[in-house]
C-alpha cells in the first residue's frame, strides 16, 4: 500500500511539474499573440495610410472633428 501512495505521489509531481511548464508556455504564447495582433494592426493602418484617397470607401475616412 505504501509503494502505490509512493507511485501516487510521484506522478503526482510530474504531473504539476507538466502543468506549470505548459501554463508557461500558454503565457508566452499569448504575449506573443498580443504582439502580432499589435503589429497586424499597425501594418493595417500603414496599408491604409497608402491606399490612394480614389481607392478608399467614404466609410473608412474618419471625419477631421474626431
């Protein structure tokens, strides 16, 4: 009985060892995301930025007031 709680336990390590180390990966993961969607975002308005006026729709001029 006392080797099974042992063998429990010892998985039981591993297993929280496993889950830290993905919890870490999913963190940088996401940071990383965050920083493509800003860089997406940024080169979005870029391309925008050198769309001809001729080309834009009216809807995505931003009116001078806002």
């Amino acid at each position: 009985m006392e080797s099974r709680q042992v063998e429990l336990e010892i998985k039981l390590s591993y297993a929280e060892d496993l889950l830290d180390e993905l919890n870490r990966v999913v963190y940088r993961q996401q940071a990383r995301i965050e920083s493509l969607e800003e860089r997406v975002r940024l080169l979005a308005r870029l391309v925008d930025e050198m769309t001809p006026p001729e080309r834009r729709a009216p809807v995505d001029e931003i009116p001078p007031h806002y």
